[in-house]
C-alpha cells in the first residue's frame, strides 16, 4: 500500500467510525468518501459528523453536497489561474517578440490564417458565438493580427498605451445573450 492510499484508507476509517457512532451502516460511509473524492473532503465531514451529530441522513448529505462544491469550486479556480498563466505567458511572448522564443512561433511569419484565428480564439475563449457581450471587441482588436497586418505585440503594445493614456479600448459590441 502506498502512503497516498494508507492517507485515503486513514481517512475513510475514521468516516467510517463517525457514520457508525451515528447509528448508519458502514457502506453509507463509503459511498459517502466516493462521493467527496479526497481525503481533506472525507476529514471535514467526519470532523462535521463528530461536532454536530445530524439526526438525519438528509442532514448528513447535504454536508457533504457543500464540501463537494467547495472542493470543485476550489479546482475550478485552480484551472483558471492556470488557463490565465498560459494566457499571460502567450501574450508576453508576443509582446516580446524577439526576446522571449516560443516553442512554436505565433509571428505572423510562421503562422497560416487559420492557425492566427486559431491563436486568437484559444487565447481569448468563445468567439465563434460571440455570447458574453464582450468578446466581440476583444476578436475585433486582434483581427489585424489574423489578417496578417499586425503582429500581436504591436496590437498589445497599442492596447496597454491606449490603457495607460485613458483612450477607450475595444468597444462591447452586444449580443443576444439572454443572460447577460
């Protein structure tokens, strides 16, 4: 047994016996750990077992519904900084073009049309359907970069100048998205 899987044996243990010291069987302990995914999830809800004593089941997963969406929404956030990371790191590339190399060049140069629009589109997410009401703009100020006009440092290096001045950047254009 490795020592992740005597952590995750521990933890599902002491689930166990905070289950059983409620009075439910065993198994519901183990659906329960499948259920939260880790063993930091399996802690906190034995620790909630053990300080509140729920009466009911009901009390019992619903706790365990909270930890779980604190748990994803704690990855999500994880995936996020690290997609904004690589975004970052892509558009300082780009702005320091010839200082910084990347593994595969975004110059103008060394790209087709289709990989530029590409580029673009993975670089600022969802401009095929144009839902937020904000990325429009943003797909217009990079559209000399795809047309091959423009490199994307020059088209950054405009935006920060026009950032830093004051000067409007790229305008929401709309859309028909019902939520926003």
């Amino acid at each position: 047994m490795t020592s992740n899987q005597r952590i995750w044996a521990i933890s599902r243990d002491h689930l166990a016996a905070a289950v059983a010291s409620l009075g439910y069987p065993e198994e519901f302990a183990d659906l329960l750990a499948k259920q939260l995914g880790s063993p930091k999830g399996i802690d906190r809800l034995t620790s909630y077992l053990y300080q509140a004593k729920p009466g009911t089941v009901e009390l019992i997963i619903d706790e365990m519904l909270a930890i779980r969406s604190d748990i994803d929404a704690w990855r999500e956030k994880k995936e996020s900084q690290e997609a904004q990371a690589q975004r970052s790191q892509m558009a300082a590339a780009g702005m320091n073009a010839g200082v910084t190399e990347m593994r595969n060049s975004i110059r103008i140069a060394d790209t087709t049309r289709e990989e530029r629009e590409q580029i673009v589109a993975e670089s600022i997410g969802n401009i095929s359907g144009l839902c937020d009401g904000c990325s429009p703009g943003i797909a217009e100020m990079y559209q000399d970069y795809i047309d091959g006009k423009k490199e994307l440092r020059e088209i950054n290096a405009e935006f920060r100048a026009r950032y830093m001045s004051g000067a409007a950047g790229p305008e929401k254009s709309g859309c028909d998205y019902a939520g926003g």
